[in-house]
C-alpha cells in the first residue's frame, strides 16, 4: 500500500465471501442520545464523548454491521467554518478516525472514512474546486489512518465532486 492508496484488499476480501453490511444513523441515534445538537449537526461528541462514539460503534457492529464508518459527517472544512468550530476541523477528524480504527480492530470490521454533501459546491470553477479541496483533505486524512474505504454519502446531485471524480479518485479507489 501506499501513502495515497486505500486498497490494501481487505474489502475486497470481506466483498468475495458476500454481502458487507454497513450500519449508519450515528449522527440521529446520538442526537437522540443528547450528544449531537440538532441544527449545525457537526459531530463535536467525537472530541467531547469519545466513549460514547466507540460504544455506539460497537453497539452497531453488534448489531450486524460489518463496517466502522469514521463519525465524520459534517466534519468538513466549509460546515465547520459555519458553526464557528474551524479550528477543531483536524482534531475533530483524526479523533474519528482513531476511534473507528479502535472499535474496528476489536471487532474484525472493515473501517471507512466519510465524506459527505457540502453546499459550497456550484456551478463555477471556484466553488467546484473549493468542493474538492474540502473532500481531498478530509480523504488525505482518511489515508493516513489507512482505513479500508471511504464512504461519501447524501451527495443530492451527480454533479457534486466525489471520490470517483478527478484527483479524488486517484487517491481513494483501487485502479
């Protein structure tokens, strides 16, 4: 594997034996559980509850989930500048990212990192490209940890950059 590659076959592996169940609703499961704040929904319970991140993680494996997803949604630059946490931006998403990586090794799950939809994104170059840069540092993150995937979910449009567009792709999906 290397320092801008995913595919170190496990999913794969996981994929040939049959169906890979991935369990979400972290973000509405602990809102109901009083750790998320409704409205800006950004994952702050990462730093702020990380006990209560990986037992939600192991609750959903122990349910059947054969993923630990990273609890990054909303945790991109753009969404995080909104809500005045910018500054916890990369803590916020390491700490995911470790989390799910603890849980994962304890379970035999895969671990994906996440991206998710962002309303930067428009018709112009800048935004576009802005969009990208978004998804490409929390990806570069997601490298590093050397999860097995990436997910990025509740993108509305096909027009919305993804991990299957451009420089993403490169660096996210096996060739």
């Amino acid at each position: 594997m290397t320092a801008t590659s995913l595919d170190n076959g496990r999913l794969r592996e996981r994929l040939e034996q049959g169906p890979v169940i991935c369990a979400e609703g972290y973000l509405f499961e602990l809102e109901r559980r009083g750790y998320v704040q409704a409205g800006p929904f950004v994952p702050e319970a990462v730093l702020d509850h990380p006990e209560v991140v990986a037992q939600l993680h192991r609750d959903f494996v122990h349910a059947g989930s054969d993923v630990v997803p990273a609890f990054t949604y909303y945790a991109h630059r753009e969404k995080m500048r909104l809500v005045g946490k910018e500054d916890l931006l990369e803590e916020l998403n390491r700490q995911a990212l470790a989390i799910a990586k603890e849980v994962a090794a304890e379970t035999d799950a895969l671990v994906a990192g996440d991206i998710c939809n962002t309303n930067v994104f428009a018709e112009d170059a800048a935004s576009q490209s802005a969009a990208r840069a978004m998804f490409e540092e929390q990806v570069g993150w997601a490298v590093e940890a050397e999860v097995d995937f990436v997910i990025a979910e509740t993108f509305r449009t096909p027009r919305k950059p993804s991990p299957r567009s451009g420089q993403s792709r490169r660096r996210v999906c096996p060739q």
